[in-house]
C-alpha cells in the first residue's frame, strides 16, 4: 500500500512551521528532509523518524517498524496530530542525523 496524497499533505502542514523542510516521492513513498539531511520516510501511511538518540529520548516508548520489507528499523511517530510536538521532535533530532552523502563524479 502507497502513502496517500492527502496523508503526505498533512503531514507536511504539521511541519510547515519548520524552515527548509523538503520531501521527494519515490515508488509511492516519500522521504522528509529537514534542513538538506534525511530525517523521516513516510511508507504505508505512517510517519518513520531516525532512530537517533535525541528521538528515543523524545518517543520513550516508541516502536521500531521497517518503513518497507528490507529496510533498517526506524522509530514510529504516532502522534502526528499535534503540529507542536513534530516541529519539537524534528528540531530535537537534527543535530544527529547523518550528514548527506556527496554524490560521486561520473
């Protein structure tokens, strides 16, 4: 199952109050960037976080999901109701998150 259109919509109005956040579809799915570093996929509607220290600190009891069948866990965002508490876990995890890989030259 794909994520919805709408379901990516709303996700992203959650977190427009955060500057350079960014997403690119791939197969149906979507990635988050917050500030040119990946930090969220969005598969099967559902939001996936980095595992990254700062967001097991922030989701304590939060659950570990593959965003798709052969994939690393990531930790599973079940509040995306509240606008406030995205924009914090975003903010909260960025520092941690992996710089992006340069592209090689061809």
């Amino acid at each position: 199952m794909a994520t919805s259109k709408e379901y990516m919509s709303f996700i992203l109005e959650q977190l427009s109050n955060l500057e350079e956040i960014s997403s690119r579809s791939m197969m149906g799915e979507y990635i988050i960037y917050y500030k040119g570093k990946i930090a969220a996929y969005v598969c099967d509607n559902r939001l996936l976080v980095k595992p990254v220290e700062a967001a097991k600190k922030y989701i304590p009891d939060g659950i570990f999901e593959p965003p798709y069948k052969g994939a690393k866990d990531m930790l599973l965002v079940e509040r995306v109701d509240s606008a406030e508490y995205l924009t914090g876990l975003f903010k909260a995890v960025y520092e941690e998150l992996p710089a992006p890989k340069k592209k090689k030259q061809k």
